[in-house]
C-alpha cells in the first residue's frame, strides 16, 4: 500500500508535500463554510437539548477524540434521555455508566448498520 512519492499532492506555493485535512496541527482550516456549519450543529443541539436524540457514532477511535467521541460522552452525561450507538471495528467500548442508553458495535460498519436494519425490522414487525 506504498504510494509513489510522484504521485503525492504537493503544495503550489511552496511545493510541500500535501496532507489530508485532519485536525492535528494549527493548520485545520476553519474557513465561513466551517463556521456557519458548526453554528448550524449548536443550534441544533440546543434547540434539541430536551428532546430524545440517537448520537449514532460512525467509526471514531482515539485518533482524535476530542472531537466527536468525549464531546458525544459528555453530551450523554448531561442529556438523560439521549442514547449513544458507538459503531466500531476495534474501540466500541461505551461506559457502563450510561447503562442501557448506550451500545457499543464491534463491527465493521457495513455489516454493523445491516445488522442494525435487521434487528429494527424484528422489533418492528414484532410490534
């Protein structure tokens, strides 16, 4: 899985090897785009504080959890009638102390969200 170095964007300006866009330097770009979606997400979360919501987490390890994974641990701390589905391949440990609010899916998130399908389909059509 090596890439050729030709074949590595580079920077136009100064020729620099290119990087994706991850939130681990002080260069992740927070342009108007980014804002206004942030602000949109905050509103969102505010004007659904009282409310049942599912945080459905898609993926996300320890790479940087500071942020979706602790922010959607602490969202479930101070909303009690919220619920966490932490689907993930090697990290979908949830805390215990969330109790039945929370599950963790050790799957690949195909399979994992297909499972999920079936499962809601049962429970549905069980009544």
């Amino acid at each position: 899985c090596l890439v050729p170095t030709e074949l590595v964007p580079r920077c136009p300006v100064c020729g620099g090897r290119m990087a994706m866009h991850l939130r681990c330097d002080p260069y992740f770009v927070e342009d108007e785009r980014w804002n206004e979606a942030a602000a949109r997400y905050e509103a969102f979360l505010k004007g659904h504080r009282r409310e049942r919501v599912l945080l459905l987490e898609l993926g996300v390890g320890f790479n940087t959890p500071a942020i979706i994974r602790f922010p959607f641990e602490q969202m479930m701390r101070e909303n009690k009638d919220w619920t966490l589905v932490r689907l993930n391949l090697d990290e979908a440990a949830v805390p215990e102390s969330f109790g039945k609010r929370a599950i963790g899916i050790g799957a690949d998130i195909a399979r994992g969200i297909e499972d999920i399908q079936v499962k809601g389909r049962c429970v549905k059509d069980e009544g």
